[in-house]
C-alpha cells in the first residue's frame, strides 16, 4: 500500500491565505476597482470564439489582419496563454459592427 502524504505544513497557510486574499466574485457583482485587469484563459476565449481550436488562435497571433482588427495579444503566465477580458470584448464588438456593415 502507498503511503499518502499530506500537503507540507508549510503550504497550507499559504494557500488558505491566497484563497482568503482573492475570494471569487459573485455572479452579478459590480468590480469597483475597474483597474483590475480580468485575464480569460486560451481554451475559454477559444470556446467563446465559435469553439476554435488553440491552433487557430495561435494563428491568430501571427496574422497582421488579426492584430488591425484588435486581437488581444496573449500574455503568458506560467506557461499558459490568457487574453485581456477587456481587449477581448472590445475584438468581439468591433467583428460585430464589421457583420452589421457587411464586411466593409
């Protein structure tokens, strides 16, 4: 039988703190502090891009018609990809006032 070992003594009040210091917002809450910068993981705003895959949105990065038309660029933290919910929103509203005009 393999023994289990419990988290370090040590960890534990680190992570009840971190967990303590950034509660998750409540469904509906207003931010006050509209400085805090909301990052959305690759595989949400692939998700929320019609469910395109990570290798369209890495070629995304790459294409110059993309970045004119306000991409996010990626910003990496700890080897993951998450794009500003901000910019993001912005992309989204500026592709839809392109449809509304017809591609124009």
């Amino acid at each position: 039988m393999i023994a289990m070992h419990p988290l370090p003594g040590a960890l534990v009040p680190l992570l009840r703190k971190r967990h303590q210091c950034h509660p998750a917002p409540t469904r509906g809450a207003v931010m006050a502090d509209t400085a805090i910068t909301t990052l959305v993981p690759d595989p949400q705003v692939a998700e929320e891009c019609g469910g395109v895959t990570l290798m369209t949105l890495w070629r995304w990065d790459k294409s110059k018609k993309m970045k004119a038309l306000g991409w996010p660029p990626k910003v990496n933290v700890n080897g993951r990809n998450y794009r500003n919910r901000a910019k993001l929103e912005g992309f989204k509203a500026k592709l839809e006032a392109l449809a509304e005009r017809g591609g124009k």
